[in-house]
C-alpha cells in the first residue's frame, strides 16, 4: 500500500486538518504502516459473513413523541466561540 | 498507627460510616488531604471540585443523621473520568480543543452517582479522547504510576486508575473502547470493569468509538466493582443500545462459591511478546481458584491474531466521525480564520494532538470512498467471526481467563513514538470491546522490580456478575489487591 | 435538427410536523426565536446520543406505503459526513444503503405514473443567514446560525427520471404535496420550508435510451420557481447541444430574480461522505402485525378518491380533482353526501358556493360555519322544492354567517316557496294584464316570452314562487 503526499493531503482535507509539511511525512508513513498491519485481514475468508454493526441486543428503540425541556437561547450563547443576534457567528461561508 | 480513612475501600467506608464512626465530611477531608500530599507527583487529576465534594459530603452526612441515607454509595467520595460530562464542571477529554467546555447537563451516569450519594472529588487525567494507552496523550500532561513515578499508570483512564491506587479517590469511573480501564487497573494493581456493552448507558460519555464503549468501575477490589456497577448500570431513556436488565442485582448475584466453574484459557494467549513474569502469575493464579473449585480447560480462539487489526480499523473510523463535531463552531476551542475552512483547519490543528491528528486520518482514510469495502466493512465481517469465536468458546466455559497486559508497567516515553508497539500493549484487550462481552481485570502478582500485575476474567454477555464472583473469591483467597503503592509520602498509615 | 428530449427526476424533502424533533424532546413548532428551541442532542454537543422518534418512523412508513413502496423489514440509519456549520455534529443521521422504503410510484392525473426510488428518513439541519450585502453566500462576510431546524425530522423521496416536462415535474411534487396534507404527517408549506424539492435534469436526443450529463438544481422554493428553473435549464442545455457543446455533471443553483440557473463554484472534488452504519440507533424491523398497524392509519388516498368520485359517483375529472386537492374538502363532500345529498349538487355546492365563500374570506373549510349536514339539508329543501335554487343562495349566504340551520333560516325570513297554484294564479293574471304585448307574442309563435314572463312572476312574489309551478299555469292561462 504505497501513499502518496497526495492522498494525506486530500485525507487531512476531508477531516479538515491543516498538516504541516513533516506532519504530512510523518502521519503518511505511519498511516502505511498501519494499512500494511492491518493487511492480515486479507488473509481471513470472509465470504458470505455478514458484517457486524451493532452489539446491542435491544432493538426497535424508538421514544415517544413528547416535548421535554431543552436548553435556553442564553445557554447555546454562554457555550459558543462568537454569538450575536442570538444566533452562532461563524466567519464567512466559502461557496462549495 | 491508624490508616488514613483515604486508603479505605467502598465497602470499608461505607461501613464506618453506618457505623458512624466517621463522617463523610472527615472522610472527603482526609481524601483531599491525600490529593495535596501525593497528586503533585502523581497528576491523576485535571479538575478538582473540593468545595462542592465537602458541601456534598456534608449533605451525605445530614441524610444519615435523619436516617436517610440511600446506601453504600452515600456520602463517599468518588472521581470521574474527564471525558465524563459533569454540569457546570470543566470537560475537557483531555484536549485542547475542550479547553473551555462546560457541559451544560451531567452523563446518565453522573446523574446516577449523585442519585446514589456519591461525592464528587474532580475530573482525572486521560489520554486525549481517551486514545492510548499511557495518558502521555493528555494534553495537560502524563499521570504517573503510583508504583513507579517514572512508569505510566496505563490509559486511557490512566488518571482514574492512579488517583484510586494512590488514595486520591475512594474509586473511580473510567471507559473502556480497547481496555482502557481494564489496562489501567493491571499496571496500577486495581481491580476494573468493563461491563457487557449495553449495560451501563454512554449518554454524556465524550464517544471515542460508539459501537466498543462502556463507562465502568476502577476500584481497590472487586466487591467495590459490583456496587459501582450497580449503581450506574440499567436501562435509560437516552441511550438507544442501553438494554432493560433483569434478575437478581449485580452485587447479590456475585456473592456466593464458584464451585464448579469451568474457566477456558486460549492457547493463542501464550505466545510471543507475553512477558515472562506475567505469564507465571496468571498461571499462578489457578491454584486458588482450583481449590475454590473452579476447572481450567484449554480452548482456542484462531482469530485472536486479528483483533487488533479489526480494532484498529473500527475504532479510529468511529472515532473520525465522532470527532468531527469539535470545529469551533457552537463550543470550545476556535482559532480565527478568513473563512469557515480556514477557522475549522485552524482549531482543529491547534486544538488536536498528534496521537488524535493520527487516528482521525487513519479513520478517515478507511471510510473513504473506494477503501470502505477494502478496509472497514472487511472489519465488521472479521467482527463477526471473533465475535462467533468467543461465543462458541463460551458456550463450554462459564468464563476464560486471560492476562489483562502483555507486560507489567512501561516507562514513560519509552513508547510515546512507535504508534504500533503501543498499539501491542492492548492485545488482550481489544477484542472484549470488539464482540461486546464483560471482563473484569483483577491483581494477580507482581514483578520482581514491584510492579502490579493483572488478569483477565471474561464473561458472557451480560453475565458480568460471574466474573464479579470469581474475583470476589478469588480475593478472598489472595491479598494482591492489599498491597499500597510505597509512594514518598504515603500520608499518615504507608504499608 | 435533433429533437431533444428533458428527463427530470425529483428529490423532495418534507419536514414531518410531529411535535418534537427526530431525535429529542425539542420542539418543532415555526418562527420561535434563534436557538431557543434546542437542546444538547440536536446541538451536536459532545457525549450526546441519538434515540427515535416513533411517531416520525411510523409517519415515514406510512408515507412509503401511500406511494407503494416495499417497507424493508430491517433497516438501519446511517452517517453522511460533511462539514458545513448548520449541521451540528458535521454528519447528518440519514439512511444509505438500506432505505426504509423502496420501489413505489406516483399515480399523476392525466400523465403517466412516476416511479419512486426510494423513501428514507433523516435529520435536518439548521439554518445560516448571511451577513453582508444581499444577505448572499457569495457576499457574505460572517454567517449566523440559528440551530432550532436541526434536527427536524426530514422524509426524502427520491423519484426515477421519469418526468418529461417542467409542468409534471410542478404536477408531481404538488401530488406529493396532497398526498402528506392528507396523511397529515406535514405542513408541505413551500414557503416554510416544509417542503423542498432538488431536481436532477438533463436532455438527450428523442428516443435515446443513455441519459444526459446529470446536473442537479437547488434552491427552487416554490412551484413557481420550480417550473421556471426547470424550463430555463432545459432551453439552456438544448441550446448548449444544439451549439455541440459537451455538459458536464455538475450542481446548479435557480436565481429567482435573475431568473436563471448558475453554476456553482469549485464543487469540492466529487463530495465523500463516508457513509457508514450510525452504531447509537440500533437496527429497526418491521413485522407484518406493525406494518398492519401503520396500514390502518392510510386514509383513501387522493388519487384513489379522484378515480372513484368519476366512475362511481359520476362527477368529470376536474370537479373530482378539485374536490380531492385538499383531503378536509374531500372529507366535507363526503360527509354531504352521507347526509342525503346527490354527489353533483353537492359537488356544486361545495367547490362553487362553499370554497368561493370561504376563499374570499380567506378561511379554510375547517373554518365553515356550516355542517355538510346543514348543506345537505339545504340541498333537500331545493329538491323538495320549498325553496328555489336562487333562494337557496341567500339562505347559504346567512348560514355562512350565522350557522343557522337552512329551516330556521328560511322560516324566519319566509322564503318559503309558493307552490299553491291558487295562489299563483292571482299573480299570474296580474302579470299577463300588465303585459299585453308578450301574451300577442306568445300567441303568434315567439314561445320564449315564456321565459320573460316568468321572471315577472318570480320578481312579484319576491323570489318565492315555484318556477315549475308558475310555467305550468302561465301556459295553461296563455292557452285558454
């Protein structure tokens, strides 16, 4: 499994992680290491095995569809970096 | 001389206190006076709330005074994890990035430790997110082994496991994804728990990785386990994959004799990297429990090998998703930036560290497009046939037993830079959070150089009280679990 | 010249009016004050954890069963990632691989059926206001944030490139629109939001099998614009093939005022959104004794209704459509009929008098103040023919206002219809002696001074003599 510079950078993007030059290096050459590990599993049959997604053995839960007390517009503002209007300021949205 | 009501266990405390020889208030006293003699050299907290713990303390001994008192719980003095959110109380996980965060509502099981009397001594330390294994990922800094300073006490609930083995705390809540409470508790001589998966409700535990979590006891024995298990476990409202749970409670189906029992151990455990001494104290551990009249079985587990490549496909993928909330937008740390990209890059850059940086990239590499089946739904697949291992296993054995560590406490540093070799260090606890069953670690021995050593019990799903039993008993038996850490200054008893 | 050919397929997104948010107690009531109907689950605080609306689920259920979908009995939710500051956790709880519903179709009047993909349930996400010139993305200098949409429990229903025209398209989305009024699980208010609508357009040479370059348009956020959006994009890309340009993927947004679609820029290179199975909701099944329960709680629905209306009660197609728009007048028709009312004059009255009536006062029918009840009886009272058609009119007219029923209103007010032929004949003589010149009329062949001297008769007795009756004598008199 050979990464390229590339492939961290367009990773570090989708997680939106600003990496610096020897980050980049370094995280590329242990993120290899790992994915060369974890290449064992190829080794494993798998065919026909159904995937485990969850461990619970509950199922069905749903809630009824009762109001309950959240919290306050003064709550939501004494927790976030910037606020006015009472709305969250977050600085000017890029056009995707 | 008298011991320090500090070094007390839950069950001892919450006996002199219905015996009203002493007091919560004396008692959360002589544990903060314990906190300022030890913790500069320790640093297992984050966040102490001495002032609110002595004004609980004080209620707790009002409650008793009027006969009110709600069980063995009230009025003694516990510390939480610090990914564990506590109302009005800094939660930090350890990072940066929740430098300033203060939860607005408490965890399920915050709620219910409160409920039960519990005092709150503070926060302790963590590896960042709870990822690792040493709490040298804490943003704010290594906790040290009680045992040996220049050790770490194991992680991620590094913090929880040294403040309790130092008496900073009666006992402790930590969470579990790999083994992070059970790992803790071997390298620091504590007896942990980590509950069947579904058991203890995670609303209000920061997710490291959903599906492999669970809250659980660190205690100075197995006795205090039960009951703090018993006290936050059950059923809740807000947590979908929390379960309804029948019978008889924890802590009355953990009493009684373990004659009979049949415990398998895996031949797959024995192999290379098992450090020699702490193979001869878990194989000295069946001694006792043959003659309390368990048997030993030999069985296999082929696809233990393949734990922890699973474990590190499925963990960091959940963990990337989880972690993708903290973007300074509605809370905690944000960085300015030109614009909504640049803001999120800065503060997440600035507020991560390098162990978090690693496996939000490693997660989301794997559940990138065109590696998911390659990677991540391969994982699940391998799950499922780890899983179908242990419960074959399980259907001949009423437990098996396991070491809890490869090797006894490590420096610090020593592998702070080789993600892989610290990775090793949860072999024999990962696949316990990859199949969803209880295990409860239990100390078994120490090494020649001093240093605890732990054994794995592991149970079928939901039959955490077995293994609650098994080491009751076994500490019946055994005084590994009397030792104290001979810390400079061990306050007014020492060992 | 190649003819072209426009093949649309629609994403439709209704948010459920249940009374709390998909995933929390919050309220979902419109217009409370920024960030005030929140909590820590729908702000995506740290440790929080989803749990399921159950009313939510059954509404999406019951929607999949209206349109025909096949109700898949395991299904699971799934994470979609993205970062964008309205979506509090920056992945959306939504469903990938194993939608709840799949396959079903819509019946449109008039146009072939449209087929429907598939029914899933999400969470919504919050909502931004710009700040800076035009309140504008692309001007923008700072962005707010009001969180109290987050988590609004969203259905998506995605249809099969199965429509031809922009008109279908609007036809469509407002059968969708009908169809959740009727199932009463939205508003499907557009100008609220309730419901919003993605389209997916491309042309290809008539008869081509392949499709276009699929380009998507949003911000369409009203019929209106949804018609135009799409008619300007289908010129745009004929003209740009018929120019033998190439198009390519790609997403577009309508400009309601510039009146065009543009491009949008630099789309992140094809989105990953790294989907996976969300492990804090467990898998959901559908047994046949739940899904039986749901099924219970299908009314008719509105095209159902339609058909029946024209070939069991006999009404034309557009009386049948416009009755069967709005499932409250359906109901109120019905309710007419059962109480003795022949379905035409019902249908007359109720789409004519009654909306007419009620459209002016800018009331809906639940608003009426007269019962279907009422109306029947006022209906009976013209075929009993105690009262006249255009008496009925002033009888209605005060029901409206006061709720009276039609019995009390025409005997306080005598309208009583006069059909004792002696006492019409007085006033048919007096007309006839006052009319000299029609009564020659009639006599030399001109029968339709009949009708004038009808009206004569009826604007004598104020309206309350029997037409019927007063043709009956006016011939036997003119005749003598």
């Amino acid at each position: 499994m050979a990464l390229t510079r590339r492939d961290v950078e367009a990773v570090a993007h989708l997680a939106r992680l600003s990496l610096t030059e020897a980050e980049l290096e370094r995280y590329g050459a242990q993120l290899e290491a790992i994915l060369g590990y974890v290449e064992s599993l190829n080794r494993l049959p798998l065919e026909g095995v159904e995937p485990t997604t969850h461990l619970s053995p509950a199922t069905d839960r749903a809630r009824p569809d009762r109001p309950a007390p959240g919290l306050t517009q003064a709550e939501v503002e004494a927790l976030a970096p910037e606020f006015r209007a009472g709305s969250v300021r977050v600085p000017k949205i890029l056009e995707e | 001389m008298m011991k320090s009501p500090a070094s007390l266990t839950i069950h001892e405390a919450a006996a002199a206190l219905r015996a009203k020889t002493l007091s919560s208030v004396e008692l959360t006293k002589a544990v903060f006076e314990r906190i300022r003699a030890v913790e500069p050299q320790v640093h297992a907290y984050l966040h102490l709330t001495e002032e609110d713990a002595l004004a609980q303390a004080a209620a707790s001994d009002r409650r008793r005074a009027a006969e009110e008192s709600r069980g063995p719980l009230d009025g003694v003095p516990i510390a939480l994890k610090d990914n564990l959110c506590t109302r009005g109380v800094p939660t930090t996980c350890a990072s940066k990035i929740l430098e300033r965060f203060v939860p607005p509502y408490d965890a399920t099981v915050v709620t219910r430790l409160r409920a039960a009397g519990a005092v709150i001594t503070g926060k302790t330390n963590l590896d960042e997110f709870a990822f690792g294994s040493s709490t040298e990922n804490s943003a704010f800094g290594p906790s040290r082994n009680p045992w040996d300073l220049d050790r770490v006490p194991g992680g991620s609930s590094g913090g929880s496991a040294a403040a309790v083995a130092a008496d900073e705390a009666i006992a402790a809540l930590g969470s579990d994804t790999g083994g992070s409470i059970r790992q803790p508790a071997a390298l620091c001589g504590l007896a942990g728990l980590k509950p069947t998966y579904g058991r203890v409700s995670r609303y209000g535990l920061i997710a490291f990785a959903s599906s492999l979590d669970q809250i659980g006891p660190l205690a100075k024995d197995v006795e205090d386990c039960a009951i703090l298990e018993e006290a936050i476990e059950g059923w809740d409202a807000a947590d979908s994959t929390s379960v309804r749970l029948e019978g008889p409670s924890v802590t009355q189906a953990s009493a009684g004799d373990i004659q009979g029992l049949r415990i398998g151990i895996a031949k797959e455990w024995l192999g290379t990297g098992l450090d020699p001494e702490v193979r001869a104290a878990v194989d000295g551990a069946r001694v006792p429990l043959e003659k309390l009249g368990c048997t030993f079985r030999e069985i296999s587990l082929p696809l233990q090998d393949y734990a922890l490549p699973i474990y590190y496909l499925v963990a960091p993928a959940e963990a990337s998703s989880n972690l993708a909330r903290f973007d300074g937008v509605k809370y905690g740390r944000r960085e300015d930036g030109a614009n909504i990209v640049e803001m999120y890059k800065k503060s997440r850059s600035a507020g991560f560290g390098p162990e978090t940086k690693r496996r939000i990239i490693l997660g989301t590499y794997v559940l990138s497009a065109g590696y998911y089946d390659a990677y991540y739904l391969k994982a699940l697949k391998a799950r499922t046939r780890l899983r179908q291992d242990y419960l074959d296993a399980l259907k001949e054995c009423d437990a098996l037993l396991s070491p809890a560590t490869p090797t006894p406490a490590f420096r610090i540093g020593e592998k702070a830079d080789d993600p892989l070799q610290m990775y090793l260090s949860d072999i024999y606890t990962v696949s316990v959070n990859l199949v969803g069953l209880p295990a409860l670690v239990v100390p078994c021995g120490f090494s020649a150089a001093g240093l605890p050593i732990g054994m794995q019990l592991i149970g079928r799903a939901f039959d955490d009280a077995t293994l609650l039993r098994v080491g009751a008993r076994y500490q019946n038996v055994t005084d590994w679990h009397r030792r104290k850490p001979p810390l400079p200054d061990s306050g007014e008893g020492g060992v | 010249m190649t003819e072209f050919e426009t093949v649309i397929g629609l994403e439709v997104h209704c948010e459920l009016s249940t009374k709390t948010k998909i995933f929390c107690g919050c309220s979902t009531k419109f217009g409370a004050a920024p960030n005030s109907q929140v909590c820590p689950v729908c702000l995506g605080l740290p440790g929080t954890l989803p749990v399921m609306n159950a009313e939510a689920l059954e509404r999406a259920i019951l929607v999949g069963l209206a349109v025909g979908c096949t109700i898949r009995r395991r299904f699971k939710f799934d994470r979609k990632h993205y970062y964008y500051p309205d979506l509090p956790k920056n992945f959306q709880i939504s469903q990938y691989d194993l939608p709840l519903a799949h396959d079903g179709r819509v019946d449109l009047a008039g146009a072939h059926p449209v087929r429907v993909k598939r029914v899933h349930l999400e969470e919504d996400a919050g909502k931004l206001v710009h700040e800076g010139a035009g309140q504008q993305i692309a001007t923008g200098t700072a962005a707010l944030v009001d969180y109290n949409r987050s988590g609004m429990p969203l259905l998506e229903i995605v249809s099969e490139p199965d429509l031809r025209e922009p008109a279908e398209a609007v036809a469509y989305v407002k059968s969708l629109q009908t169809l959740v009024r009727y199932l009463h699980v939205s508003d499907g208010n557009m100008e609220e939001g309730s419901l919003r609508c993605d389209a997916n357009i491309s042309v290809r040479p008539k008869g081509a099998d392949e499709l276009g370059a699929k380009i998507e348009i949003k911000n369409m956020n009203s019929f209106k614009s949804i018609e135009h959006a799409l008619t300007f994009e289908a010129r745009r890309q004929r003209d740009a093939l018929a120019r033998g340009e190439t198009l390519a993927q790609e997403t577009r947004l309508w400009d309601d005022t510039a009146g065009e679609t543009r491009s949008m820029r630099s789309k992140e290179a094809a989105h990953d959104y790294r989907y996976f199975p969300e492990p804090d909701l467990l898998v959901f099944t559908m047994d046949d004794a739940r899904l039986a329960v749901i099924r219970g709680r299908l009314p008719e629905l509105p095209w159902t209704k339609r058909l029946r209306y024209v070939q069991t009660l006999g009404l034309t197609d557009y009386d049948a459509g416009v009755l069967t728009s709005d499932r409250t007048v359906a109901e109120y028709f019905e309710a007419t009929i059962a109480a003795g009312a022949p379905p035409k004059t019902a249908c007359n009255w109720v789409s004519t008098e009654l909306l007419g009536a009620l459209h002016g006062r800018k009331l809906g029918i639940g608003d009426s103040r007269v019962a279907p009840r009422q109306l029947a009886a006022l209906i009976a009272l013209i075929d009993k023919a105690t009262i006249s058609g255009k008496i009925a009119k002033t009888v209605f007219a005060e029901m409206l206002v006061s709720g009276a029923d039609p019995d009390a209103v025409v005997k306080a007010k005598g309208l009583v219809q006069i059909t004792d032929e002696d006492a019409l004949v007085t006033s048919v003589r007096d007309v006839l002696a006052a009319n000299p010149q029609s009564v020659a009329d009639f006599k030399a062949g001109k029968s339709q001074t009949i009708g004038f001297l009808v009206g004569q008769v009826m604007k004598a007795t104020g309206g309350k003599a029997n037409p019927q009756a007063v043709n009956k004598i006016l011939k036997e008199e003119l005749t003598r």
